[in-house]
C-alpha cells in the first residue's frame, strides 16, 4: 500500500459504470433497518450502528456512487475498516426489497484494491 499514490478516480468511476444495478438498488434502500439483526456482527457488537448491513454499504459502495468515484486514499483507507474488519461475506443479512448487501461489500473491496487498498491477507496477485 503506498500512501502516497494517486487514486486512479476516473478508474473507479469506470468500475463504478459496470454495476450500475447496484447504484439503483442502494437508492431504494430505505433505511429501515430490518437487515440488521440478521448480521450476526451487529447483533454481537452490542449493536453498533457501523456493523449494520446497510450502514457498511452506504457508507461504502453508496459513496463511491455518490460522489461519482471521486474518492481520496483517506477515503478508501476509511471504508477499510467497513469492509473487511465489518463484514466476512457470510450472506446471511436479509433484505425485503432485495438488496444483497455482501455483493455490494464484496465490489467495493475489488474497487479498493484496484487502487491498493487492501488488507494484508487479501493481497491481489501482482506480476
Ligand atoms: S438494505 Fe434492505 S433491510 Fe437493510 S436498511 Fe436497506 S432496505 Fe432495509
Ligand atoms: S455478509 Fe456482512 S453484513 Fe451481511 S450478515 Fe454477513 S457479516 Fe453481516
């Protein structure tokens, strides 16, 4: 991870542009909380409002979306945490409208590591 190294913006607002299903359904999230009990996570962190599902997406993919991919390294360094310490992929939160949350976390992670944000464990393979 280097610091010091642009973000590629225009990079991720292309990524961005591959799923942009996903742009729509974090519009019609409508915060209501119902996934949240079925993030074990959550339930176990005295419930935290970060570890909630929707939370981690918002404050993740949703702002990659809204601020149309211009994102500085704080930024992705901040979502990090969301990311990777927050969620395992584990697919257990339900949505009633749908929204599959763990996809969602699971594209903002490979956005991140487009731009060498990563944890150490999950280093991509680079020639
Ligand atoms: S992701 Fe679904 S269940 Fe969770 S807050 Fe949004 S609409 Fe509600
Ligand atoms: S995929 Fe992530 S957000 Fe969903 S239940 Fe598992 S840990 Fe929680």
């Amino acid at each position: 991870m280097n610091p010091e190294k642009p973000v590629d913006q225009n990079g991720i607002r292309e990524m961005l542009k591959q799923r942009k299903n996903m742009e729509v359904l974090l519009s019609v999230c409508a915060s209501c909380g119902m996934c949240a009990e079925s993030c074990f996570l959550y339930v176990n962190k005295d419930k935290d409002p970060t570890y909630m599902p929707s939370y981690k997406a918002i404050h993740s993919l949703g702002k990659m979306y809204r601020k149309k991919g211009k994102v500085s390294r704080a930024e992705l360094e901040e979502m990090r945490e969301l990311i990777w310490d927050k969620c395992v992929l584990c697919t257990r939160c339900y949505c009633p409208v749908g929204i599959s949350i763990p996809s969602m976390i699971a594209w903002a992670r490979s956005i991140c590591r487009s731009q060498g944000v990563f944890k150490e464990y999950d280093q991509p393979n680079v020639a």
